[in-house]
C-alpha cells in the first residue's frame, strides 16, 4: 500500500470521528487542520455559511508535515453547499490526483468531484458512516 495520510477539518467533531477511525483501521497518520477563526455558536454558524457562499480564503495550519506521503484522504464538511473553506485552503496545496476526499454532510453532496482519486459522501441522514469509511479502507487495502 501507499504510504498514506488523514488529515482533516472539523467544527462539531463529526470529521474528527470520521478520519480518526480510517487512521486507525490503516494504522496510519493523522494530521488536523486548524484554523484561526471562531466558529462556535450562532455567530459562528452564521460566519461559517457566509465565508462558504462568499468563498473566502482563511489561512490554516497543519498539526503535522505533508512530507513523504504518496496519497492522502482528506476529510472535512460541507458548509452551505460547498466545502468549507479551511478544506479548500488545504486542498489547494495537494494533487488531486494524490486525494481521496470524504465529505461530511446533513444530506448534500459536493458538486465539483473531477480529479480526485475518489470522493465519498457521509450524510447524516442516511447513517452511511461506517459503511463509507468501510468502503474506503477495503479498496485502500486492496490496492
Ligand atoms: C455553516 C454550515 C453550513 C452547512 N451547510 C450544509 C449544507 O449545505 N448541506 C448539508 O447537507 N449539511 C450542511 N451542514 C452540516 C455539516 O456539513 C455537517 O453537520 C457535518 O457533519 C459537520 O462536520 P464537522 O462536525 O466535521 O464540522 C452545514 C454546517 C454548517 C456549520
């Protein structure tokens, strides 16, 4: 297998869950995105979807290096259809074709899907996370 990494963006810990299980069914590291911004509570939600509609850039920082790794999946929300920005700030610096994207969402999917490796959608409302996240290590182990 490829040398792998899980990095990811979370506000209400469902990312964090998510990639922290993958990590730990491939043994392999986990790296966050942070990001300098508050986005608790109302104010916070509401600032959330509007630098999302707005598509504003926001500076982040990784807990880890990026260094030596051959792919990586990279997890993270959808914030008012489209990814939330830190997300983007971090896919930004990776080929796609060195991703595998997994994206967290009430229900929506992510419109832009072209170039990445794979893209797998979680929704809330259908209760599909462990079997996406199954579904993922399996063709990971496999490759
Ligand atoms: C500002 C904001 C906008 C959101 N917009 C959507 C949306 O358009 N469609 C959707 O299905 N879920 C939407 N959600 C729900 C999140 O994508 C969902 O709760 C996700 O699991 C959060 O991941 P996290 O806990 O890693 O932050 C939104 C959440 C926030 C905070």
């Amino acid at each position: 297998m490829n040398k792998l990494g899980v990095i990811y963006y979370t506000r209400s810990d469902n990312s964090k869950r998510v990639a922290e299980k993958i990590a730990t069914k491939l043994s392999c590291e986990l790296i966050q995105i942070t990001d300098e911004i508050n986005w608790k509570g109302l104010i916070g939600y509401l600032k959330a979807g509007f630098y999302s509609m707005t598509k504003r850039h926001v500076d982040i920082q990784l807990s880890g290096d990026l260094d030596g790794f051959d792919e990586f999946v990279v997890v993270g929300p959808l914030w008012a259809g489209g990814l939330a920005p830190s997300l983007i700030a971090m896919l930004d610096r990776l080929p796609r074709e060195k991703v595998r994207l997994v994206v967290n969402s009430i229900g929506s999917h992510v419109e832009d899907r072209s170039g990445y490796l794979s893209v797998h959608d979680i929704t809330r409302n259908t209760g599909n996370e462990d079997a996406v996240i199954e579904g993922l290590v399996q063709s990971l182990l496999g490759a």
